[in-house]
C-alpha cells in the first residue's frame, strides 16, 4: 500500500493544494478523523483550499438567497456565528454551492472547519 505522502499527492489540485471536497475523500481513504486533514497535511506543507462556504479559496459562488439566510441565520448563535459542520447539515436541504454563496455574502461568521483549518472565520464576506 502507498504511504501517507504518496496518497495526499493523488488528491493536489493545480495549485498543490487540497480542495475541501477532496479533504474529506483524503481523510475516508486514510480511515482517520476529517478533523485531523489540516494538521496531517501542514506536516507535507500542503494547505486546503477552496472551502465550499466561502471562508477561503476560489471557488466561484453565486447570489446570497434570503431563505438559506434566515435558516442559517436561526441557526446560528447570537453572535452570527455559525459550526461548519451545521451549514453543511443545511446544505443538505439546498446545496453546499447555495449555502457557501449565502454565507459568503452574509454577516454570518462560519466557525470550527470540520477539516480543522481553523476554529474562526478567516475573513468576513461582503455584507448584503
């Protein structure tokens, strides 16, 4: 069986780096946690990139929708923030591109990446 190193390379993208999506296929094909993708893959200086809700990445999203907000949104604390993981449980009702244009293009602070990137949003998306 390949090693470690040898698999993550099957998953870089152009840029040499792993997309979100294919962080999670990463973590299935090595049989560990998706929390532990980060660390394992800055110990091969490899970052994660285009996350499906918009905190990082070039992935191209389209207009926030007002009904993906107000369930994100009552969701979410009081603070605006909102878990990874629970966007992507609402996600499941429209799509991970709607809700990652909706929180991209919102107040609302996406927090804990399921992939452990990071515990707090990077920046804030434009506000609508």
């Amino acid at each position: 069986m390949a090693n470690q190193a040898e698999i993550i390379k099957q998953y870089l993208n152009e840029n040499g780096k792993i997309n979100c999506l294919d962080g999670f296929k990463l973590a299935r094909k090595l049989n560990i946690d998706p929390g532990e993708i980060a660390e394992l893959t800055k110990k091969y200086g490899i970052k994660i990139d285009n996350c499906e809700l918009g905190v990082f990445g070039d992935n191209d999203f389209g207009e926030r929708r007002d009904d993906i907000y107000e369930k994100l949104s009552l969701k979410a604390d009081n603070e605006k923030k909102l878990e990874c993981s629970v966007a992507w449980e609402v996600a499941q009702e429209f799509s991970l591109k709607k809700v990652g244009s909706t929180t991209k293009k919102s107040d609302i602070e996406v927090i804990y990446c399921q992939l452990g990137c990071f515990r707090r949003r990077i920046h804030h998306g434009s506000k609508s």
